[in-house]
C-alpha cells in the first residue's frame, strides 16, 4: 500500500483519518495524499427559466476555508517523515473521491462521511472505512469476514498489507452462508502463501449474519474487520449486503477494509 488517498476536512474525524494514513504510509514506506474537496453544487441554483445563479460571496468563502486548512496540513505533515502532497477538487463528494483515486492502493474514510458504501462499491481499489479513532499500528487483531464470493475474495487482496501486521488473523463464516465459489480454507492458504498464519472459525448462525459476526469480532477484540462490498442489486445482498450496510452503521465499531 504505497499509494493511499485520504479523504480530508474539517471534521472531527479527520485527525484519525490522518493519524492512520501516516502511519501505514510509514509502514510501507508509501506516499499519502490528502484530497480536500469544495463541490460547487450546493453554491449554485437554477431557476425555473434555466437562469443559473451562484452564490459568489459564500463559495469564495469556502474556497477560502479549504484553501486554509491545505495549508494547515502541509504545516503539519511537513513535520513527519511521510513523503505527501494535497490535492483539491470541486465536483460531488463521491466524483472527487473517485477521480482522485484512480492511481491509488488505498482510500481512507469516515464512516459518517454518507458515501463510504458506494465508494467501496464504485473504487478499483480497497477503501479503508474508519470510525472515530484511528486505526493502531500494527493491527492487532484482524477479521476476514468470508462469504466465499469474488467480493471478498479482492478485500482479502487488497487487505493482505495490512493483515501481515496483524498479531492475529481469524476468518470467520456463518452457517450456510459460506457456500460462494471459493471454500473457506482457500483464505487460509491464500494468507499463508504471503507468510501470514490466520485460523478458520465457523459459527452457528444466530440472529443473523451481521450480528453472529458482529458478537464474535467483538469477543475478539478486533480492531479490523476485512469484508466484500456488495451492491443492492445483487442476488446476494440479503445475506452479505446487509452485513455491509449493518457494520457500516456501526458508529463504535471496528475499522472496515472493504472492497468490490
């Protein structure tokens, strides 16, 4: 993960989204860059005679706002041992995101940032979901949610970096919902090819997938949660969508690797 894209702003959430950038860049010896994005939409509006308005004083504003906290951050991140640049953009969040990520191996994120599911949906590559704090490194504890699906068969790829920091890798499966095209034992020897040991556990499903999965990531301790990002129109998405939609959700819950 040499290339990671980090969304930026002026949040609460974007230190720990920062805090855990730089510290994989340092890791991997990567390069961060920080997207800051001022979308024009919300500054313009058009009339029922297709007249367009702007909104001039307020958008020069938060121009100016944005054009601030690059500055703020270069100051910060010229401190630290992490090679970085920013980025700025001025389409819809998602759009920005997007565009700016299409040379990236990692995209980092908020969970209340109201796209992280499309984005996981839309990206090429693995998007980092956090919550309020920052992912700690190394990892200690790490858990592959397996489907035995293509999806989740990218996000074990794309997470591979990261689990090899890992103190301990479980992959879990629940009931019935394992029966995808690849066997639950195909991680385990997926992993161990890249010199990480992770044990298989199955559980009995309970309420439901997300909650079974829920209880035990929660059991465990894990600070990571490795999962497939699956559409609303897929056959499958009464069984793992809802998973993706259920932990997302989770405002306290563990940092989500996600990939489509």
């Amino acid at each position: 993960m040499r290339s990671i894209l980090v969304q930026a702003g002026h949040d609460r959430q974007n230190s720990a989204r920062l805090d855990t950038a730089m510290a994989i860049a340092r890791a991997s010896s990567g390069h961060v860059t920080l997207l800051i994005d001022t979308p024009l939409e919300p500054y313009v509006t058009t009339n029922p005679y297709g007249g367009t308005y702007v909104a001039r004083e307020a958008l020069e504003a938060a121009i100016a706002e944005d054009d601030a906290l690059g500055r703020a951050l270069e100051g910060r991140l010229a401190q630290d041992d992490v090679p970085f640049d920013v980025c700025k953009m001025e389409g819809p969040p998602l759009d920005a995101m997007l565009a700016a990520a299409k040379l990236a191996d990692l995209i980092v994120i908020s969970r209340d940032c109201g796209y992280a599911g499309d984005l996981a949906i839309e990206a090429d590559c693995p998007v980092l979901v956090l919550g309020s704090a920052p992912l700690a490194m190394p990892v200690n504890t790490a858990c592959v949610a397996w489907d035995g699906g293509l999806q989740c068969a990218r996000a074990l790829r794309g997470a591979s970096a990261l689990l090899a920091t890992c103190r301990e890798v479980r992959v879990l499966t629940v009931g019935d919902a394992a029966s995808g095209e690849f066997p639950a034992t195909d991680p385990l020897r997926y992993l161990a090819a890249h010199g990480i040991k992770a044990e298989l556990t199955e559980l009995p499903k309970g309420n439901s997938v997300e909650e079974t999965i829920a209880a035990e990531v929660a059991r465990l301790g894990a600070s990571l949660l490795v999962m497939g990002a699956y559409s609303h129109t897929r056959l499958r998405e009464f069984v793992f969508g809802g998973v993706t939609r259920y932990f997302l959700g989770l405002a306290d819950g563990p940092a989500l690797l996600l990939a489509h």
